[in-house]
C-alpha cells in the first residue's frame, strides 16, 4: 500500500469519515476516494489540495507522501518489478 493511501486510509479510520462524505467534501467519487485508500491510483496535485484543506493533514506531509510513492513506483518500474 502507498504511502499516501496509508495516511489517507488511517485518518479516515480515525475519524469514523467514510470514503463517500470525503468524496462529496472534495468533490469527486467515491470510487475515486477508494483507489486513493486502495493505493491504486494517487490523487492530482489540485486534489491533494483539496484533501489538505478538508482535513487536518497538511499539505506538506501529502506532497511528501505523494511523492515518494511516485519514486517508489519509478524504482518499480527501473527494476521490472
């Protein structure tokens, strides 16, 4: 699992928030909310935004998140794997 679908998955586990209400907060599906939570896909940069501004994560931590899994996907992609 990404590390961004990670943090994703536990606040939303934390604060009893569903993936739909997250969705409506933000203005996209919830089975857009659910492949970020599933870490098969990773949210735009404009939705990272969105995400900061719906929750108490901060962007910082998100960009950061985001972008490690972009590495992590690009070392994947290197190694064949």
């Amino acid at each position: 699992m990404s590390n961004l679908a990670k943090m994703l998955k536990n606040y939303l586990e934390f604060y009893h928030i569903s993936q739909e209400k997250l969705a409506k907060t933000i203005g996209v599906s919830q089975v857009i909310v659910g492949a970020w939570c599933n870490g098969n896909r990773i949210p735009s940069g404009e939705n990272i935004i969105k995400l900061s501004l719906a929750t108490d994560l901060k962007e910082e931590e998100l960009i950061k998140a985001y972008f490690d899994d972009i590495k992590e996907q690009l070392s994947k992609t290197e190694t064949g794997e």
